[in-house]
C-alpha cells in the first residue's frame, strides 16, 4: 500500500475526477483519457479494464456514461489497492481484483460487453525505470498477443475490445486476433498536424466481419512546436481531455 506522503491528488477531466496517484511511479497522463472517450459502452453495459492501474481509465469512463458496471484487473497489488480508493472517492462503482491476465481470477471469468486496455509499450532492454512500479506498468513484459487473446476470451459475442498502444504494436495486435476478433478500426494518435503517429487506438468486435478500416488522425496539439508552457490541444483534444467528450464519432 502506498503511504498518504507518496500520493499526489490529481485532476483529470478539469477536476471531474480527482485521482490519487503515487508521486513516483507510474502516472496517469492522456492515454486512459483518450480510451475511455474511445470505447463505445452504452449505459448498462459490462466493462473489464486489463491492467487498470489506479483506475483512471475505468473512471474516466464511468464519470461520461452513467450505468456502467465497471470491473478492473491489475496486477501490482497497491495499484488495485489505489484503484479502489480512487473509485469510492468518486462515488463510481468499480470492481478491482488483483492479478495477471494470464491467470485470471475466477471472479472475472466472465462475458462482458466490452474490454478497455492500455498495455505496457515500451520495448525491454536499455535502462528500464528505477522506480519498479512505474518500469512494470511502461515496459513490456506479457506480449501484445497475450492482451489480446486474455480479451477476447473475456467478450460476449459481439463485444468491443478498444485498446490503446504504440503504433509499432499494431502488426503484433492484429495477428493475435485470428478470427476471433474483426471489424476493426484504427485511430492514429499524432502529437501535432504533420506528425508521425507514435500511438494508436483500435476497435475491434468479436466475430465482426466489417473490413479494416484506418482511420484520420486524431491530433492532439496545434501549431508546428510546443509553445511554452501551455498544453495547446486543438479543439477536439480539449474537449476529450478537458471536458470528457467522447471520441467515437472518429470511429464513424
């Protein structure tokens, strides 16, 4: 368990979650934003965030769509511990369990309407993280395949997988998918208009059958460099990040 001194109390989403986070470690920055606004639940739908951390992504996404019943699994077991005390503090209902994806707990073991991940994508080697928390959550350590097939075997026939991950990750993804999982799309994250995308987000249904699609680019900055101090989000970035708009009409 982290000790009170070691947390930081973040907003995201201009203050409409607040999110204990440690102060060295692993922190929530745009990604569990941008795949909660990504994944298409609808109210009453089933959730399952693979490897949910602290819990931002799962919130992010119950504080847009009301209804939701939100589960979570995380390996590093203060990180569960932080996602639970993160979602009672919101007043969102989320249910955490601890462990690996590969050996799921029973209590998971279950069809959901959608699975939401934003898996490790740092490659291993070079000079990983001091700091074991953070170097568990940024660096690969279970292969892209195994996320996906942990996710399909979680999805009720016709559910969405909707991840997020480096753009480097895709070939790996979309071979691990088989048969199983189709209809996907593609959304190319780039930091700024000209940009190479160095992350994407994908949807994919289980058993659908709609052709490949990739998609626009979403861009997060404006202007050709970073301007100072200010964060400078084009207007669709703002409203994902600032305001909690969702991003599925990207995915029209």
């Amino acid at each position: 368990m982290f000790a009170a001194h070691e947390l930081s109390d973040d907003k995201l989403l201009c203050g409409g979650l607040r999110l204990l986070q440690p102060l060295k470690g692993y922190r929530a920055a745009t990604d569990p934003v941008l795949l909660a606004a990504a994944c298409p639940a609808q109210s009453g739908d089933s959730v399952l965030d693979l490897g949910c951390g602290a819990g931002a992504a799962a919130l992010c996404l119950g504080r847009r769509v009301p209804g939701l019943h939100l589960a979570g699994l995380e390996i590093q077991p203060d990180y569960a511990a932080l996602a639970r005390q993160n979602a009672d503090r919101n007043e969102l209902a989320l249910e955490v369990h601890d462990g690996d994806l590969a050996r799921m707990p029973t209590a998971l073991r279950r069809d959901f309407d959608h699975v939401i991940a934003n898996p490790p994508y740092y490659a291993t080697g070079g000079s990983p993280s001091p700091i074991p928390g953070r170097a568990r959550a940024m660096q690969v350590a279970t292969p892209l395949s195994d996320w996906v097939s942990a996710a399909s075997r979680r999805l009720r026939p016709g559910g969405w997988l909707t991840m997020i991950c480096g753009a480097d990750g895709l070939p790996q993804i979309l071979s691990a998918m088989g048969t199983k999982l189709g209809s996907v799309a593609v959304l190319p994250l780039a930091a700024r208009e000209g940009r190479p995308a160095l992350r994407i987000i994908l949807q994919a249904r289980k058993g659908g059958r709609a052709a490949f699609r990739l998609l626009a680019p979403f861009v997060i900055h404006a202007g050709p460099a970073h301007d100072g101090d200010r964060e400078s989000y084009t207007p669709l970035a703002n409203a994902v990040l600032r305001e909690g708009a969702d991003l599925l009409a990207s995915f029209r």
